[in-house]
C-alpha cells in the first residue's frame, strides 16, 4: 500500500461540516477551560495548511461505521479580473458508492496571510484537546482508502515541514509541572526553546518579552486574545507577573529565584509590584536574604522595605562640617521666625522612599542627603515643610497646607514693611 506520513488530530464525537464552512461558529464544550473561541481558526488552519502545500484531509464517522472522508485543496480562479487561489472540498464515503462533486468554501487562501505552520498546527491541536483528543503521528494510505482510526473524528496533514512542527510539539505546548500557581497564571521551569514567550492556557502564543525570562509563564485563566491568537493586554503582564512572584511564589523558591534575577538581563528583574503588600513568606524570604547577604532585585527590596517600621527603612547619614553649619544655620533662622524645630526628632538618612527629600511620620522628620545637594534654600524649605506637616498636622497639597501658607506669606509681608516702616523712622530722627 502507497502511505504517506501525517499527522493525525482526533477525538470521539460528531462533525459537523459547518466547523469549515461558517464563520464565526463554536461550541466548545467547557468555556472556562477551553482554548478556542473565536470560531475561525479551524478555517485559517485549513488555509494556512493550504498556502505551504500541506495536505488536508478529515475522516469522521458521525456515528455510522461507514466513515466519511473530507478532502480539502486549492484551485486557482479569478475574481473581478484578480488571480486568487480558492478553497474546495470534497466528500466521499469509505465504501465508494457516495460522492460528492467539490463544493468552493467561502474564503481563499488568502485567509490568515500572516499564519505561519505553527500556528495551524496550534489551533487544531487546540481543537483536538478542547474535546478531549489528541495528536499522534500515523501511516496514512494516500488514496481514500481505510484511515486509522483514533477517535471519531479525525483530521490528517501531510507535509515534511509541518510534521517539524510537530516535532517541536513541547515548544508550543507546555507539559510541565507548575512551579508556582497564582489566580490567573503560573509558571513552569523554563526551556531554551520557549523563546520567552507567554502562553495561555499551556498554548504558545507568540507574544515574547523583551528580555530573557528566568522561568515561563502560562495564563491559567481567560483571557483576551487577538484573532492570531496573541495576547490582547500585553501592558500587564509585567504586573501580573509580579502579581506572581509576591502573593503566590514559596518560601523555599523564593530564596532560590530571587537572587537569579537581581541582574538587568533578566525580565523578572524590573517587575511592577502596583499595590500589592507582598506575602508572608515573600517577606520571610527577603528578609533571609538580607540577613545572609545575598542579592534581590530591587523591586523585592522595596516592598520588603516598606514593610518594616519606617525607622529600618532608612540609613541614618552623618552631615559633612559644611552640611552641619547649613543644618544649624536653617534651623535658627526657622527659630527666628518662631517655628520652634526640635533638632532631637530630626532624622538625617541617605534617602528616602519615592525620592523624597523630607518626609513626616510618627513624631519624627526625616530629611534626605539630596537636600543638602540642592542648596541652602531647598533645605531651608523641606525643613520648613515637614516641621508644617508636624506642628499643624497638614497633609501635602491641602486645602489646610494652602491656607497656613497664604497665612504665612501674609505674615512675612506684613513683618517687611513694619521692618521697612521701622526703619524709616530711624532714619528721620
């Protein structure tokens, strides 16, 4: 017998031949846990399939033991002057008494122009698992003769490139066990080949990152996708990445993972945290590291650091002679003005969170080195600020900070021009 090397896609149910002639249509069984859902990506596999000179055949029995074969090629033919490459398909039984004259589908081959064979080969290994089947390679008889049978429905391609694809079935599926799972995705030990992309419900997507990943991360839940099937939101992924690594990531990995990724060549190494605090054992873990001198991007840092009391978040600075005599020199000229600055409760630190260069909390002012940077006046003014927020319990940008700083300034005027006043009369005498 004539055989030809295929790849087989099969599992049990009934076919319907509208899977490929309507546009639009799906019914996968199980939303939540189903891959597809556009409704078209079996019909841009066919013609992708088509475009790189793949055979397309499926056999499906709909219950009878007669089974019914569907062949699937390209003709050309033109359409309002243009050369185009339409789609037909034929249909025949296993017995040979039943045929049908080719039928033209409603789409060419110009349909998904940008689908590559991996891509065809991802939505119909995705169809197949969405019902519950599979992908195997088989013997397939080059006429229309007995198939093997897998399941009821069963869908062969021919084609050496496409049976590569097939080959590297573990790039665009993955197989392996979670390293860590969190309420939208996980992640799995990396493989080389996996080309730092995202997957989606274990799918290769084709969304890479733009540097290396330490590990490969894998959408668990629904999410949107483009109709190449790419991932639609790729502006948070940086964020539920990090989502990751602090709510859901062990004590145990996290001690081993979080050095990996204190250098800049890795993706990991620059995360968006957003407002999440960080867990248990997150913090357990940074803490272990600190402790044993060992590196942490600086991302794990932070949120550690603004876990513990704020006194631990900062390093205390000694001033230079220089650096004290602006020191002493603006707090008198603050107690010239009757802004009565206790010394005692200031607090001089190498920074602060934010870039601040002062910063009010719990009794205390804590001034940053960069302020003495920026020159007398700047540090004359972020004294001035924080001892406000201290003495008049105002927040930063209201309505309260407005007024006592109106007030003030009306204040100063009025003092000038008694000064002004004042001594003009010296003058006059």
């Amino acid at each position: 017998m004539n055989l030809a090397t295929a790849v087989c896609f099969y599992n049990n149910g009934e076919f319907d031949r509208r899977a490929f002639t309507m546009m639009g249509l799906s019914a996968k069984a199980d939303a939540a846990t189903a891959i597809g859902f556009f409704g078209t990506g079996f019909k841009y596999a066919i013609t992708t399939l088509l475009r790189h000179g793949c055979t397309v055949r499926i056999v499906a029995s709909n219950g009878y033991d007669d089974m019914l074969t569907y062949d699937f090629n390209a003709a050309p033919g033109t359409f309002k002057g243009k050369e185009q490459s339409f789609v037909y398909c034929s249909v025949s039984n296993e017995s040979g008494d039943y045929e049908e004259q080719p039928f033209e589908l409603p789409f060419t081959t110009h349909l998904g122009v940008n689908w590559k064979l991996w891509q065809a080969y991802r939505e119909l290994y995705t169809n197949a698992k969405d019902e519950g089947g599979g992908v195997q390679l088989v013997n397939l008889p080059k006429d229309k003769g007995s198939c093997l049978r897998p399941g009821d429905v069963n869908v062969y391609v021919t084609g050496a490139d496409f049976i590569k694809v097939y080959e590297e079935h573990d790039k665009y599926f993955l197989n392996q066990q979670s390293i860590v799972e969190g309420n939208r995705m996980r992640a799995v030990e990396k493989h080389f080949e996996h080309d730092n992309v995202v997957y989606y419900k274990t799918m290769y997507t084709g969304t890479k990152l733009d540097k290396p990943t330490l590990l490969t991360y894998d959408y668990t839940k629904t999410t949107e996708l483009t109709e190449d099937r790419t991932l639609a939101d790729t502006w948070y992924i940086r964020h539920h990445i990090g989502e990751l690594w602090l709510a859901n990531m062990s004590f145990d990995t996290l001690i081993e993972y979080l050095p990996k990724i204190a250098s800049d060549t890795f993706y990991e190494y620059n995360l968006d945290t957003g407002y999440h605090s960080g867990s248990v054992d997150f913090h357990r873990a940074c803490a272990y590291l600190v402790e044993h001198h060992k590196p942490m991007p600086m991302w794990a840092r932070d949120t550690h650091n603004k876990s513990l009391p704020f006194d631990q978040q900062v390093d205390v600075y000694k001033p230079t002679r220089h650096q004290l005599s602006m020191y002493w020199k603006a707090i008198g000229m603050l107690h010239h003005h009757r802004m009565m600055i206790d010394a005692d409760k200031i607090i001089l630190c190498v920074s602060l969170p934010d870039n601040l260069l002062g910063y009010y909390r719990q009794g205390h002012i804590y001034i940053a080195k960069e302020a003495f940077s920026r020159g007398f006046e700047k540090l004359l003014g972020t004294l001035y600020e924080e001892w406000l927020h201290m003495d008049k319990e105002c927040e930063d940008m209201s309505r309260a900070m407005q007024n006592v700083l109106v007030d003030q300034i009306a204040a100063f005027m009025v003092e000038i021009q008694e000064l002004e006043d004042y001594a003009e009369q010296e003058a006059l005498r």
